[in-house]
C-alpha cells in the first residue's frame, strides 16, 4: 500500500521536478521554506495545474489517469475557503453534495473536530482556528481517497496553532487515511509527519522516514536551532506516586511528566539536541531520569557556533542528536563508534499522541 508522487513542471523562475513514494495510510510533509515548490506539487496532485509531466498513483490506482472532478482528493487550503453566506452547518453539507458512499461518518467527523456549537454560525464569527476546522470537516466529509492539506496552519498566531494541532493529531490516527501535508513549520511536521520530503528550490532535498531524516547531520534540519530526535513509543505504565508516565521506545524506556492517556497507546516523542548531555559512566546522585545507552553513528562540527553535533544511535533501536561544545566532545573523547550515555531530563521530552 502506498502512494507515489511525480511531477515534472517549469516556471520562468524555475523547474519543479519531485518524485517520492510513501506507505499508506499516514502523513507525507512537504517541507521546506516559502518558494520551494510545496504549493505546486499540492496543485498538481490536484488537478489544479497542468503539468509536464504527472504521475500520481494510490495503492496501485493511476489517480492521474482520472479527470480531476473524479479523484476524490479533498483539498484543505490556507484560508480555509468556506461560503461566507452560508453557516457552518450547510458548509459541512456542501461536501456531501456529490460524496459517494464511504467511511466518514456525520457524527464522527463533529465529534472529532469539536464542530457541534459551531453549527449554526456564520464564517465571519469564527475565529482563525475554527474556520480551519470547518474546512478540514467539509474535506472530509466529501469522502476523499486522499487528503491534501496545504500550510493549514500558516496564516494562524502561535495561539490558534496550538488550539488546532491536537484536532490534527486526532484526524491522522482517526481514519486510514492517506495525507500529504505541506508546511514550513518544523514543529508541526515533527509532531504529525511519518514521512518527510525535504524540499529545496522546487525540488526535493531528502526523502524518508520522519524519525530518521530529521536526526540526519547530512541535511540542515540537524543545524537548526530546534533540531531534535523524534522516537515512537508506546505507553505501559503510569506511577501516579513520581508523577511519572513511562513510554518503552524499542527496548528502551523513557520517564515522562505524568500522562492523561490509556496505557498501551501509541506516542511519539521529540528530545532537543540541546537537552541531551552525553556522558561515558552512569553518573549517581543526579536528578536527569533517563538515562540510555547509545552508540555514536555520526559527528559534525558546526563552526558557526563553536558546537559538535553527535548523532546517536540508541542501542533499543531509533536515534538521537545531542548538541554539545567542542570542549565536551574533546574532554569525552567522542567519536565515531563509541558508547555513551544520553541523559534526558523527564520535562525536557515532548510528547505528542499518536
């Protein structure tokens, strides 16, 4: 089960040339910054640009064979694009208009967006993020194969952002559901993408496994300031006493501030680079909580702040970057191959449900 995704198109500022393939259902990111090529590669898999060339091929079906009006690709733009003139309640209904028979349900899509005391509003009452969600609503309930989903997010203050994320993580484990979602946003991307492709200049930089790529010191994603690691867990034990959850990632176990989710469900969890101190003996009498064995796969000086950045490959499977001064990489000895201890304060991890 999978999607890919060609496109070949030239601009008089520049080519876009894209080609990717990535597991269905989940979250494939476009990312990269403004001008890179995400908001063409959305419109052709749409329909909505005439390409060179396109190929767009879902689970085995030619989808680019097929006249854009009978894809059933729903569409979330930036601006969210409801009927001023209609309430939210005849929005929704706009999208079961032609929908075919399929697994998204009335209620469950109310539900899971929070839209059942917006339903007799008008757009221009709803706030930013609010309007965002009658728009993913209405895609929805249009019963698509394929959601696209392009900078939702981007035109919201931090605020509204944070309020409409939750309602996103909930969407991607909710339906089986194939997204491609673009965004210059690294934290949105790193709490909702499975698959990433790294985009640059209209073309694509890198392609793979979220977890992977965004620890890669081979690409820029690991120079920036809040470059991090991002594993997948599970949740298997809360320790109500230590307010302290704990999420088995491989073979490892992660300590985390108390959680209010069901033991056994999945998460992910993102650890700074700067909140990793790297250590070769156990230390005693410490407050850092986890503590885990990792082999160093990879070093790279950054000159430009006098750093070493250190991938991690942690021995219970996933990886980790640590930031660290030259003069740490130099008084531990660091390099390629070694052993070492990660030390990650429980507060330092941030978790998102999957």
């Amino acid at each position: 089960m999978s999607l890919v995704v060609e496109v070949e198109h030239r601009y008089r500022s520049g080519p876009i040339s894209v080609a990717f393939t990535a597991p269905t259902p989940g979250v494939t990111a476009l990312f990269g910054p403004s001008g890179s090529g995400k908001t063409s590669v959305m419109h052709a898999v749409a329909g909505l640009l005439r390409t060179r060339y396109l190929r767009v091929e879902l689970n085995g079906e030619a989808l680019h064979k097929i006249a854009p009006s009978q894809r059933r690709i729903g569409y979330v733009f930036q601006d969210g694009r409801l009927f001023p003139h209609l309430t939210v309640l005849k929005n929704l209904q706009y999208g079961l208009v032609r929908a075919p028979r399929g697994p998204v349900g009335w209620d469950e899509v109310i539900a899971l967006l929070g839209l059942a005391k917006l339903l007799p509003r008008l757009p221009h009452t709803l706030s930013g993020g609010e309007r965002q969600r009658v728009a993913i609503g209405r895609a929805l309930l249009s019963q698509p194969r394929l959601l696209l989903m392009d900078e939702p997010l981007s035109a919201l203050d931090q605020g509204r952002r944070d309020e409409i994320l939750p309602y996103l993580s909930r969407l991607r484990s909710a339906f089986a559901l194939p997204i491609i979602y673009a965004s210059h946003a690294l934290d949105e991307v790193m709490k909702l993408a499975d698959t990433l492709v790294l985009m640059e200049g209209g073309r694509q930089r890198a392609v793979g496994r979220l977890t992977e790529l965004v620890s890669e010191l081979g690409l820029p994603l690991a120079l920036r300031d809040d470059a991090a690691g991002v594993l997948r867990g599970r949740v298997f034990a809360h320790e109500p006493a230590r307010r302290l959850s704990a999420v088995a990632c491989g073979s490892n176990v992660f300590w985390v501030p108390m959680l209010a989710v069901d033991i056994g469900r999945d998460v992910r969890l993102r650890v700074p680079a700067r909140e990793v101190i790297l250590a070769t003996t156990e230390p005693r009498a410490i407050s850092v909580t986890n503590i885990v064995e990792a082999r160093i796969s990879e070093i790279l000086r950054v000159e430009t702040d006098h750093a070493v950045l250190v991938q991690l490959a942690l021995e219970g499977g996933g990886q980790l970057l640590a930031r660290v001064t030259v003069d740490a990489a130099e008084r531990l000895g660091l390099r390629h191959g070694k052993v070492v201890l990660a030390l990650v304060k429980a507060v330092s991890v941030e978790l998102q449900a999957e």
